[in-house]
C-alpha cells in the first residue's frame, strides 16, 4: 500500500475516539524519502494543539542532540516522526501523560512501516517505543536499554525521552551526552547529505 493512502487513513482514523477526552488528531509527520524516523510515546497537549510533532520543549532538547536546527528538522524530508500512538492519549489525574494505546501500534505501525522503503534509522524515544521495537532484546529497563545502544546498530538507537522532566536522569547518566550524542549527530548529518 502507498504512503499517500497510509497516511490518509491515518488521518482519518478514529478508533480510540470514545477512549479520548478529546476529538483524535493523529500526528504525523514522514513522506517517502524518510530515512531517520523518530519513534516516541504518543503527542502531548501542545504538539496535539499545533498538529505539529515536537512542537514543544522537548523538540527543542531533541534538535540539540540531533545537531541540527528547527528549519531542518521539519523542512527535511529525510527526517519522520511516527510516535507509538498518534494522537494525544490525554492527562492523568497526577499530571503525567497517560501511556500510549497499544490499539494505535497494533493498527498502524507495520502499514507504516512497510511504506517507508527508505528508512536507515530509527530513535527509539523512550520504554515503548524500545520495548515495541527490540521486543525480548530490550533490556530490563530504559536506562539499561540506552545504555546497551551499540547493541541494537545501526537500525536503531535509543534514547531516553527528551522531555525537561528527564533533566535529573541526564545529570545522573552523562555517558549519554557524552557518547551517544556526539554518534547521534554524526548519523544524522550522514543521513541530511546531498
């Protein structure tokens, strides 16, 4: 199935309709010449406000250890985003964001994938994505997963979350900046040349 008909019925998907404190609005962002796709959790409040993926403080940090601008972020088509769940899963009573429906991956992800013939690497943001994604070679959590990045080259690299409230686990975890930073550039400026 092409790109162009995927991402219409993505579009128009409304299977987590009557799950949702909110009307659905998958967000999407990848065409065919994709060839670093990043996989998060799920929208939060303000990328479901914009329509536009990383809209927000943690596409600010995420551009940062990418090495690259906004303008390139979302003005190169070899560059995708296609969280886990695309649409805003909503807030807790505690303030968190609720975790993606495992619904959104199970419907969506492998037409998706299928239809991104291009893609050489994928960011796994996060335990959902990682665990989706690597299945039983995920290690017993996040942080052993990341730490374990050299494992899962060169289709994939995760990566924690880059949301502010993961500033106390970067501080705790300097390796990541200091390795996996400077390898995530180096791929992306390998994956933007001409």
């Amino acid at each position: 199935m092409s790109l162009p008909t995927v991402l219409a019925d993505i579009a128009a998907c409304r299977a987590c309709a009557g799950d949702l404190p909110h009307t659905p609005r998958p967000v999407v962002m990848v065409s065919p010449r994709t060839r670093l796709l990043i996989v998060g959790q799920a929208p939060g409040r303000r990328v479901h406000e914009s329509g536009t993926p990383f809209t927000d403080p943690s596409g600010v940090r995420l551009r940062t250890w990418m090495g690259i601008d906004a303008q390139t972020f979302y003005g190169r088509p070899e560059i995708g985003v296609a969280a886990m769940a695309f649409c805003f899963p909503g807030t807790s009573p505690k303030g968190a964001d609720y975790p993606p429906p495992p619904r959104c991956a199970q419907l969506w992800r492998p037409r998706l994938m299928a239809a991104l013939p291009a893609m050489e690497l994928t960011l796994l943001v996060g335990g959902y994505a990682q665990a989706w994604a690597l299945g039983e070679r995920a290690k017993v959590n996040m942080t052993e997963t990341v730490r374990a990045w050299r494992d899962y080259l060169p289709h994939y690299l995760p990566m924690p979350h880059p949301s502010w409230r993961n500033t106390a686990w970067l501080s705790r975890n300097p390796w990541f900046e200091a390795e996996v930073t400077p390898y995530l550039r180096q791929r992306v400026q390998a994956i933007l040349e001409p």
